[in-house]
C-alpha cells in the first residue's frame, strides 16, 4: 500500500486537465449519482462520491495514472485495478486537501485571480486544439497576421541559469559577547511564480481566424453537451461552459494548496547537507578503487563519460576542461568543399588550385553566422564574430577575472555557438594532455587545447581553429584535478564541495550535483505525505467503497 501511496503523491503534484471524457458512460441520471465511496466521519457526519465523482477524477488524474501504467508493464495494473486505485486516490485527495485547507486558510486574492487566470489559458488551450484540427479539414493556413505565423524557431538554445534549492550564506552569530561568522546553508525560496494583480473578469477567446475560431467554439460547446447528455443532464450552453470553468479551477484549486503544503513541508525539513558529502565520498571511493592502478580503464571512462569520473589518478596532468564557440560551415559550403574534393582526388584539378579554392570556400570571410539580437535576425561572417568575441572577453584579464571572462564568453555561445552538445551542460569538454591517448576530439581541436594549457594556461582563449565541422574558438577552463587526495577523502566537507564550481560561468557546484541527484528533499516529502495521508486515513471512523458499482464503470466499454 505505501509503495502505491507514494507513487500516488508524485500524481498529486502533476495532476494534468482534460476536458472530455475517456470512459464511455451510460445516459442515465441515476446511474451517475450513485454512492461508489463513503468517508464515515462520525454518527453524524458523512461524505460521498457518486458515480460522477469518480468518472471527473479520472478525467482530472486517473486517465494519467493510466498512462503510466501503460509505460510501466513492471507495475502494470489491470483496467479493474486502475478504477478502484483512481478511487481511492480520490477519497485520500479529498481528505489531504481538506486538511490543508485548515492548515493554510484561504487563498490571496493574487492567488485566486493567478488562478482564474491559469483556467483560462487552459480553456484557450483546447480552444487552440480545435482550431488546428479545423484548419486541417478545412484546407487553411493560420491568418498571417497573427503572432503565430510570425513567430520563428529560435536559432539555438537559450541559456539555462542553474537555480539552486539550497544555497551558502554567511552569518554572524554572538556568543557570550564574541561575535563570529558562521557559515551554513538555507533553503531558496521559490519566488518565480508571478501572480494576478487584477481580476482577469469573464473569459475571452484568444481569436485568431473569426470563423475558425467561432467553428472551434461550437465544437467545443457541443462536446461539452455531449457528455452532459451521457450523464443524463440537461444545461443552456451558458450553464454547460461555466460548470466546465468550475471544475478545472477546482482541479487547478486543490493542485494550489497541495503545492502550498509541500512548500511548507520542504521549508520545515532539516537540509541533509551529510548526505551530499557522503554521496559524493562513496563515488570517489568507487573511483580510486577503479582507477588508481588501472590507468587504461581511467582513461576509458574519461573518453566515455568524464562528468561520471570522480578520482583522477596524476591529478592535473591528464585531461583540460575546455569550452568553444563552433562557427559552422554551411550545407552550401560543406557541399562544396565535398564537391572540390572529389574534383582534386580524380586528378581534375591540381593541387594548388584544390588549396586556393578550397581556403577561399572555407576562409572566415565567407563562413556567415546568423544570430538573434533585440528579436531580429542578423548574419555576419565568423571574422566579424570572432572579433566581437575578442572585443568583450579580452576586457577580463585571465588570471585576475577569470570567472568573469568565463561567464562574459559564455554568452558568446548562446548568441553564435552551433555545437548544441556544449549547450547547458553541467560540465565542460575534457581533452587529454597525454598524447600518447587516443583523442576523443578532432585533432586540431585537441592540440590547440593541449596548447593553451601548456603554453598560456587557463583563461587563454584560441584564434579560430579550423575543423571539417568549421571554425573552433577556444576557452581554457583549467586542468581536470581531484578536489582532495585520496587520504583526505574522509575529512572533506560540504563547503569544500560548495567551493568547486562545475564551471566557472555556472552557479552549479560540486555539491549541488550531489545534493540533487541524490533527491532526499523529494523522497522524505513523499514520506512525510504519504505518512500524514495514513493518518487521515486511519483517523475517520470508516471508509467504504462500492466495489461492484465502481468496477460496472468499465464493463460499459467493452
């Protein structure tokens, strides 16, 4: 049951809204209010859910709850089995929402107008669907004019700032009259939900073809009618759109205060900062065993995944962290290089025609970089580019701001980079300094790193580096090195892993990676959810359900 219970909570957190439903019903009133569950407070207070009541929460979470059980076939449920599991996730929402609702009181007007807000959007969303499947039938494009039409793919990758859930503050604390620094870890607020100041009033159809758009109204209106046919009611389309307002605010409601509650939970857990630390000492460990004596297999798994790598026996000596802005070689350019070169291997051309040419075809004049700046496209050659490059990194001295200038070409590799594999990673490209290994990189890339570690050191940056893919500019990011020796293992701390940045343009520490991969945040909510669920459960005099009733639900579809 609690393996059940804490597979539920992850439901409650991510409860998805659909409109329509996706179990045939029986058009019978009647049939739909019958009692299926009975929370029994006490002698003289009761609960039910009808027939109805089950049928709209599995619309609301069950039916996604069947998806999972669908990708799942370890767990898999049979269909009777995920109608009485959508049951009692109902009664358990019922009761956890309840006793949040206690805890926390009322919602803030924001709070309530976010929502209302949020109803709406998900209403122009299906709206949305409908329109798409009109302009299919109806042969028609999206009207020029709208934003849609407009809108382009982005070029590349924007650039995803690390958002930390715990974070190192320095605090100063007096003890019998001595004042000293304390340094510890909180817990960061999420702050990033942006609320209503106003009420958003009636809703309003976000328009974009009149006609296709009135089409997709009463498509949408009709198929909410429908279903209230096949549940025996009868409303005006007025009453049919405002009872379909109510329930996805009602969905969006309890979703509302089980985030608030958790919220409170995580706030209220004690930051498992030995756990990180701990995590991070078992890999290292694992490491040293693997590779202080194995030098093949180290090397190995650098070439297969070094992010994974913990212990690097000769520390500093071995690999570079480097990261690069590629100016890539167009399809045109590229087929006319291949082109050139199978005119050169037949002997059509001689070689000193082949290297004239093919340096003009490749030259950064004529390798073109288009990028976005203030919503507009521009495209300028890789000489122009690399010059803007040079014009704002080189304001950073390397060895005095280095993570400035880290952090100032960063940006350069979301304005003009086409490697999408250096793009928001947690860590950088290693390249080995042993040339005695096989590189992993292309050769000129690879030497040119080794170059800067060995002849300018870190902080340097390369001119372009010519590759078949195009041209290279490159960032030293210093040698890849153990945090501690091995026999300091044992006495490592949480502010040294703090200390160690998975690059220097990142706010992503060593200790983050550990903190989050291990997930104890997440695992103890669920725990103490889970616990407090069972206590709900276990408080109320009884809870019954109507097997037979809930289980003919599913015997109507077949």
């Amino acid at each position: 049951m609690k393996k059940i219970l804490t597979y539920i909570f992850s439901l409650f957190l991510c409860v998805m809204v659909f409109a329509g439903c996706s179990l045939v019903q029986l058009n019978a009133s009647k049939y739909y209010q019958q009692t299926i569950a009975e929370i029994v407070y006490s002698k003289d207070k009761k609960y039910d859910f009808s027939m109805e009541d089950l049928l709209q929460a599995y619309n609301n979470y069950g039916y996604q709850l069947a998806q999972n059980n669908s990708s799942d076939s370890s767990q898999s449920l049979s269909g009777e089995e995920l109608l009485t599991k959508t049951a009692e996730l109902m009664v358990q929402r019922h009761l956890l929402v309840e006793k949040i609702k206690d805890a926390l009181g009322d919602l803030s007007n924001e709070e309530k107008y976010t929502l209302k807000r949020q109803t709406y959007d998900n209403i122009n969303s299906q709206l949305s669907s409908y329109e798409d499947k009109i302009r299919v039938e109806w042969d028609r494009k999206i009207n020029e004019d709208t934003e849609e039409e407009t809108k382009e793919d982005a070029l590349r990758a924007s650039y995803n700032e690390y958002e930390p859930t715990v974070k190192k503050v320095i605090e100063e604390v007096t003890v019998d009259g001595t004042t000293k620094l304390v340094t510890k870890l909180e817990r960061v607020k999420d702050d990033n939900e942006e609320l209503e100041t106003t009420d958003p009033g009636e809703f309003k159809q976000t328009i974009t073809d009149a006609d296709i758009s009135a089409e997709a109204w009463k498509r949408f209106i009709k198929d909410l009618q429908d279903s209230n046919k096949k549940l025996g009611k009868k409303y005006s389309d007025e009453k049919a759109f405002e009872k379909e307002i109510d329930r996805i605010y009602n969905v969006l409601l309890e979703n509302k205060y089980i985030s608030k509650y958790q919220e409170v939970i995580t706030n209220g857990l004690e930051i498992c900062a030995d756990a990180a630390v701990n995590s991070y000492k078992e890999k290292y460990k694992r490491d040293y065993e693997l590779y202080a004596n194995d030098e093949a297999a180290y090397h190995t798994a650098m070439g297969s995944d070094a992010s994974s790598v913990y212990y690097h026996p000769n520390s500093g000596n071995e690999y570079v962290y480097v990261t690069h802005i590629l100016f890539k070689f167009s399809d045109e350019q590229t087929a006319k290089i291949a082109e050139l070169k199978k005119l050169y291997q037949a002997n059509s051309i001689e070689k000193s025609v082949y290297d004239k040419k093919l340096a003009e075809i490749q030259s950064l004049d004529n390798t073109m970089v288009t990028y976005e700046e203030n919503g507009v496209r521009k495209t300028v050659s890789a000489a122009l580019a690399y010059q803007d490059i040079c014009n704002n990194v080189n304001k950073y001295d390397k060895d005095l701001q280095f993570e400035a200038r880290a952090k100032e070409f960063n940006t350069y590799i979301y304005k003009y980079n086409d490697d999408e594999g250096i793009m928001n990673k947690d860590f950088a490209y290693v390249v080995n300094l042993d040339t005695s290994v096989t590189d992993k990189m292309v050769k000129s890339f690879a030497d040119e790193s080794r170059r800067l570690q060995n002849e300018e050191g870190v902080g340097a940056m390369s001119k372009p580096i010519l590759t078949d893919y195009g041209y290279h500019v490159i960032l030293n990011l210093g040698p890849v090195k153990n945090v501690v020796e091995y026999e300091n293992i044992d006495s490592i701390t949480w502010e040294t892993l703090y200390n160690v940045k998975t690059q220097p343009s990142s706010e992503k520490t060593l200790f983050h990676v550990e903190y989050d991969s291990i997930n104890n945040d997440s695992t103890r909510l669920s725990l103490v959810l889970s616990n407090l669920t069972n206590d709900l459960v276990g408080g109320v005099q009884k809870i019954r359900y109507w097997d037979k009733r809930i289980q003919s639900l599913l015997k109507q579809t077949n």
